[in-house]
C-alpha cells in the first residue's frame, strides 16, 4: 500500500495499535534515565570518581537528548518517521550494549551519550506521530496515553533500578532496554512510508543552536557565568544566521506565531515548576521529617499513580473540550497544589503526599494538552522542527528550575514567610518557594489566556 493510503489508514483509525508499541518504547527509554539516576552513586564508587566528573554521567545524558529531541524533529520534516525512529532504537540499543559491557568510566560514558542519542528520537517522534498521523478529534487521546506510560515509568523506575543495583550490578540496569530493538519490525510495518520532500539542512545553524543550548544547559547545572557569556554569543550569531541563510535551520516565520511562541513559553513556565518541585520534595522530606530514600519514595508514590491515570483523563478532555481547556484546568490544578503545599510543608508527611496528588494531577494534565495546543498552531511543513523546538524548551525548563530552586535552598535559614499560616520556621523556606512557583503559574496563565483571547478576537 502506498504512503498516502497508509496514512489514510492511521486517521481512519484502522492503524491505533500502534499506540501500544509507541508506549512500550517510551517506556523503557523514560525507565532507562530515571533507574540510572539510582546508580550514580555507585558508579562513583567503583570507579573512584569525584562528584563533578560522575555527575556527567546525567549531565552529558541530557544535553544530548535535549539537543536529540530537536534535531529528530527538524530531520521528521525531511525523512520518514519510521526511518527516524528505527537509527534512535538502533543507537538507543547499541548504547545499552556498551554500558553492559563498560569496564571503566569512559566507556560508560560513551555507552550512555549514544544511548541519549538514539533516546531523544523516541518521545520526540512519538509526539509527531501523535500529532501529524492521528485526527485532531483522537490526538489528546494518544498524547494522553503517552503521558500515562512516561507517569508510570517514571513512578517505578526507582524502585526497579534500586532493585536491580542492589541484587546484581549497576551495569545490569542498561539490560532491560535491549527488548526495544523488538519494536523496531513492528514500528516499520505500522508507520506509513511517507517520504517527505528532502529540504536544504541548514549545518551552521544547527551546530549555533545545538552550541546555546548546551552552554544553557550546562550553566543551569554548574552555574559558571561564562558559560552564559558564550551562550549568548552563541545565540546572538544563530540569529544572524536565521536572518541571513537561505535556507535556517528554523524558519523566523515559526517565532513569528504569537499562539505557537506564547504556548511554548507557557510550557516552559509551567513544567518548570513541576520539575522544582520534584526536585524540591525529597530534599524538604529528608530536612524536615528525617526521613530515607524509602520513605520518600513511598510519599511521592501517590501522586506519581494518580497521574498515570489522570494522564489518560486530561488526554481524553483536550479532545472533548479542547486543548486549550484542559491546559487550563491543569494550571489550576498545579496553582492549588502549590498553595495547599506552602501551608502543609511542616506538617505530616501523609499530608504532603495527599496534597502533592494535585501537583501531578495538574502535570498530568498539561502533558498531553501542552503538545496538543502547540500542534493545533503549526502548519504541516513546520510541525517536525515546531515540536523539536517545543521538546528542546520542555526538558529545559527542567535543568533551569532544578538548578535555580538549588541556589534558593542553599540559603538555608530565612527570617520572612509569605505564607501567614505556616507556624514552623523550619519549614519558612520550603513555603516560600511553593509561592513563588504558585506565581510562576499565575503568570503562566496570563501569557496563556492573553494570547488565545487576542486570538479569538483577531477570529471572530
């Protein structure tokens, strides 16, 4: 069957299994990043590493997906998904042999950039697969399904990585990921042969943006002022180059889409405050309540099951009530969320693991609605590089807020609370913080609403 009738068959929704095996990817390549975070501090110790060193183990993971996530998204512009998506198994595969046979840090290294690289292209393509194959009356569903398996995994990854670390070796953790390549006759079969028009790909342009966002990305996680210099150098000469290239690797009509522009800062605004206080939690439970790596799990294990099913649900509302809607619904969600935790933080733990269920009820929520939104805004020919550019700002709200809610625990002790109900000066900071994320949101929120308001005005 040809290209067209292939995808015929995917709107139609003859092709839905494939939801099934997009899942089962994503999956594994989420439980692959979160059960190593585990064995970071024995890989530390078997190979006599200092912190800074070990820690590139993550740092370089991410960078790599980050830029990955954005580069399989352009690329989904000229190729074919199916083509895409079978090199990021292959190379997510070949990684996790050379992190199971890694016998120093260098190869270990080296085993997890590769595995990174071939990573990146599973939820980026999964998202364009969602967004350009699936009718808009269906695409909050499959978007919803994938934000329920990334909540699961996420959810148990610790506990299966600290299980496999303890009772065998680190090295085995990279054993589970190797049934993806299973997949890949699967995904080929099922996916539509499409072959878009093959465009100039813009190198220079590549390499500028790819440079600023990996000086970001490593000055949010080591904070050293020059690396923000040469960022904004960097980025001052990718703007030059978008302005005077033939051909950019982004089209400045693409920053030019007030709604697109607007929505992805949004999402940046708010998953960020979602990453903080993932982030935050466990850091306050084991400051003010004393309690173990265990014991912490088990308070955050709640939310993190409730957002496996509200996933499904917010998935399912952006098709019935639209995107837009629902996003709102969730801002609301984390906005209360955050307010409720300022007031409880120096209370029992079982009450901060009810209240943190409305933080990842509202992420649950944007997860799906937030690709959805940015989707409905983009034409066909711009959606790969548009959802590229919507991953890259995603995963790096994540490395801004973790490393700016770090800096504000470091002052430890503070002598104000925002927050008049909270009577533990222990807790002042932890309250304050949840304020300010509460803000973030509210501003979130304003952006959010101006721009469609203006949009619907600009309409009628």
């Amino acid at each position: 069957m040809n290209a067209r009738g292939t995808e015929h068959r995917m709107e139609s929704g003859a092709d839905s299994h494939i939801v099934l095996p997009l899942c089962f990817i994503i999956f594994f390549s989420v439980l692959n990043g979160v059960m190593f975070n585990v064995a970071v501090p024995s890989v530390k110790e078997e190979f006599h590493l200092l912190p800074s060193v070990v820690s590139w183990v993550v740092t370089g993971y991410i960078v790599v997906f980050a830029l990955g996530s954005m580069l399989y998204g352009k690329l989904a512009d000229s190729f074919a998904v199916r083509d895409l998506i079978t090199l990021g198994l292959v190379l997510f595969n070949v990684g996790s042999m050379i992190g199971l046979l890694s016998h120093n840090y260098a190869m270990l290294l080296v085993g997890r950039l590769t595995q990174a690289a071939g990573a990146s292209s599973i939820p980026a393509l999964a998202m364009i697969t969602a967004t350009r194959y699936f009718p808009a009356s269906r695409k909050g569903a499959v978007l919803g399904a994938i934000a329920s398996t990334v909540a699961l995994s996420s959810a148990v990854g610790p506990i299966i990585g600290g299980f496999i670390a303890g009772a065998f070796h680190w090295r085995y953790i990279f054993l589970p990921t190797l049934c993806t390549l299973l997949m890949v006759p699967v995904l080929r079969r099922m996916l539509p042969a499409d072959r878009p028009e093959v465009k100039p790909f813009d190198l220079t342009g590549a390499l500028l943006l790819g440079a600023t966002a990996t000086l970001v990305l490593m000055f949010v996680t080591r904070v050293q002022w020059l690396l923000l210099a040469i960022s904004i150098v960097m980025l001052a000469l990718f703007v030059l180059r978008t302005k005077h290239a033939a051909s950019p690797f982004i089209d400045p009509a693409l920053f030019r889409n007030a709604p697109y522009r607007n929505t992805v800062l949004t999402t940046f605004l708010c998953t960020g405050t979602f990453f903080g206080t993932i982030f935050m939690v466990p850091i306050m439970l084991r400051d003010l309540h004393g309690l173990d790596a265990t014991h912490i799990g088990l308070i955050m294990s709640p939310g993190a099951l409730s957002a496996v099913v509200m996933g499904t649900i917010g998935g399912r509302l952006s098709d019935r009530i639209g995107a837009r809607s629902t996003v709102f619904a969730g801002m609301a969600m984390l906005f209360a969320g955050y307010l409720i935790l300022s007031t409880v933080c120096g209370m029992r733990p079982l009450v901060i693991s009810i209240s943190l269920v409305a933080c990842f009820s509202g992420f649950s929520f944007l997860q799906p609605s937030f690709p959805h939104a940015v989707s409905s805004e983009l034409p066909r020919h711009q959606l790969g590089i548009g959802m590229g550019i919507y991953n890259l700002f995603f995963f790096l709200s994540g490395g801004f807020s973790g490393a700016l809610i770090g800096r504000l625990l470091d002052f430890h002790r503070v002598g104000f609370h925002i927050n008049p109900l909270i009577a533990n000066s222990e807790a002042w900071l932890y309250s304050n913080i949840f304020i300010m994320l509460a803000g973030s949101i509210v501003i979130a929120s304003a952006i959010f609403f101006h721009t469609f308001s203006r949009a619907s005005a600009l309409e009628r």
